[in-house]
C-alpha cells in the first residue's frame, strides 16, 4: 500500500501493492477478495486495509514541478486534477470527479482518496461479482437469438473500449402515509320468468395504509446515461457493505456530480406511482372506479450515498458507436442493436400474410 501526497495539490492518491513481491494487487470479483495479479497472493479487504494503516507511518513523500508551457485557463483547472504515477513516475489527469482509475502508461490501478473524503465519501459498495470475460461472454450473448440485427453486425461489430465502472449512485429510504378515496360500482345480472333484471350498487371506496421504501436508486453521474443505469436495475441491497477504498482497487470510479437534491423530483415521482399503483390495484373487483380524493404523505426521509458496479462496453459497427451496459452484480445486460429494415420489412409482411390467412380461416369457419 502507498499513499503519496502531491505537494502542489495537496492531493493523495492510493497505490495497493502485494506485501509479498510488492506487485498490483487488485479486488477479484469472483473471491471476493484482493488478489495479486502476479504472485496470485490473496488478501481479504480487511487485512490490506488492516496493513495499509500499518505502513501509513511510512509515508512517502514525492514532489514535481509541471512542465513550462501555456497555463490552464480557469474553467479547466477547476474541472481537472493531475498526480503522479508512483510505479512509473507518469503523470495522471483526470476530472475532478474521479475517485479511482488507471496510469495510461503502465496500467497501475489507484484510487484518489481525497476525492472520497468527508462528505463524497461513500456510505456503501456492492463489490462486483462479475469479471470482464463475463462481460464479454455476456454481450456475445446479447447478439443471440435477435431477428432483425444485421448480419454483419455480429462478425464486424468491433469492441472498442469496456471497463468497469463503480458508478455514484444516491439510494433513498422513506416511509409513505396514504389515503385514497375512490367511488366504484358493481353491475349484476340476472332473470326470472318474466323479465330481465340488471343490478348496479354504487360505493365509496377508502384504502388507507403505510409504505416503506428502501434503497430507491437514482443515478448520480450526468456522464451516464439515466435510461441506460435505469435499465439495469435491480441490485441486491442486502449484499451491500460498508464502503472501503480496497475495493475501487482495479476498476474505475467515479464521484456524483449531480446531487441528491436534483435527484429528488425524480424520486418523489417514482414512489408517489409506486404507491398509487398499489392502492389502485386494490379495487380491481369493481367497476368504473375513479378516485375522487387522495392524501400522501412521506415521512422518515433518508438518503445513502453508494457505489454500484456496472461494466460499460463501447462498440462501433459501419461508422456508428454503441454502449453497452451490465449489473456488475446480478449480470442483467442492456443496449440498443440497430435494425436491418430489409429484414423488418420481409418479418412485417410474413407475420401480416400469416395474420390474414388466419382470419380468413376463422371467417369461413363462423359463417
């Protein structure tokens, strides 16, 4: 374990190495703990962090001096940070958002930790589960069985970048009051000798109850796509744990940049129809049910700040880019495939044949 201090910056980063042959040594996804990439020696979290605190004492200190040149303006120094590489000595620039990342020049994982500290550090990691041959299986997988993708696609469809990402997520808990009042009715029919008789009892409706949410997410990155991060929902909360730079240790990561304050319309909206829907779904028994009166109330707010594992993959295919996303955790994959429009148009007409014929069939069968 190192941990430097950039004297200009005041900035620390965080360098894990193997205690046996002073190697990378990174999270494992599938042993859930740290492994070192040359030796194979493996760690839990708990005894790196444990032997990280014990080397703190021997901290070393690197200073540099930036090179002359043309100064950065205001809006990019505000925007960027840069340290130095302990393993190689190459300098590292990233956005003020990133928590952790890579040496571009000998593939060194470390984590930034000033980035992390007080109130952006996280509550909460969900360490992945799933490695990037997995991911890789998984987007192959992905191509299978779908009609209308163009055949090429599959054989020409180059994988330009993937990398797994510790995505900044806000996860809200709540305790929602409701009372919903609805007027309803029910029609019966039935008969006798003589007549025919239909029957409509009219009523008022009262649902009232409580519902408590937890682990709400809502993305915190405007660099990610909402509907993508969206889509790959659910994580299982309860595998969550307490959160621990060790784990950032191989992969990328980022701080949010968007707040739990702007996520909250967002929020607020996805529970108020949660809970509507579920009150509603109680008066399915009656007839032309519409709600005359509604109060909810939500109570017991509270807000996690938590790191979620997703792996993004960057593809281009005749000239176009396309992103991919996968739960790190459970595997759910998500992406958009371009559609071959000879092939949806010769599908339209087939399955538009087959439906008149069918018709036809049921037409002559009635007559």
């Amino acid at each position: 374990y190192i941990l430097r201090k950039d004297k200009e910056t005041m900035a620390e980063i965080i360098e894990y190495k193997c205690p046996n042959c002073d190697g990378i040594i990174t999270f494992d996804s599938q042993s859930q703990k740290m492994k070192c990439q040359y030796c194979g020696t493996e760690l839990s979290v708990e005894a790196i962090q444990s032997y990280n605190q014990a080397l703190t004492k021997h901290e070393s200190q690197l200073s540099w001096q930036p090179p002359k040149g043309r100064e950065w303006d205001t809006h990019e120094q505000a925007n960027l940070t840069h340290y130095l590489c302990h393993s190689c000595g190459g300098e590292i620039i990233t956005d003020k958002d990133t928590i952790a990342t890579s040496c571009p020049y000998c593939d060194n994982q470390i984590v930034i930790d000033d980035h992390i500290q007080g109130l952006l550090k996280p509550d909460l990691v969900i360490p992945f589960q799933i490695d990037k041959n997995m991911a890789k299986e998984a987007l192959k997988k992905h191509f299978e069985n779908k009609k209308l993708l163009p055949p090429l696609f599959k054989s020409e469809n180059h994988l330009e970048e993937i990398k797994g990402i510790y995505a900044p997520y806000w996860l809200f808990d709540c305790k929602v009051e409701a009372n919903i009042s609805y007027r309803a009715h029910r029609i019966r029919n039935y008969s006798d000798s003589r007549y025919n008789y239909t029957q409509t009892d009219h009523f008022m409706l009262q649902r009232e109850g409580s519902v408590r949410f937890q682990c709400i997410p809502a993305d915190g990155s405007s660099k990610l796509d909402d509907t993508l991060m969206d889509s790959l929902e659910p994580f299982d909360y309860q595998k969550a744990t307490d959160f621990q730079s060790a784990y950032l240790a191989g992969y990328l990561a980022d701080k949010y940049d968007v707040s739990a304050e702007e996520c909250t319309d967002k929020i607020n909206q996805r529970i108020y129809t949660s809970v509507k829907q579920l009150f509603d779904n109680t008066t399915t028994s009656y007839l032309g049910t519409r709600e005359i009166n509604k109060d909810i109330q939500f109570n017991e707010n509270q807000v996690h700040y938590a790191l979620l594992p997703v792996w993004i993959l960057n593809t281009s295919w005749n000239g176009e880019k396309y992103i991919f996303a996968m739960n790190g955790q459970t595997g759910k994959f998500v992406g958009n495939l371009p559609v071959d429009r000879g092939l949806y148009w010769k599908y339209f007409g087939i399955y538009f044949l087959i439906g008149m014929l069918i018709t036809t069939l049921l037409a002559v069968l009635f007559i």
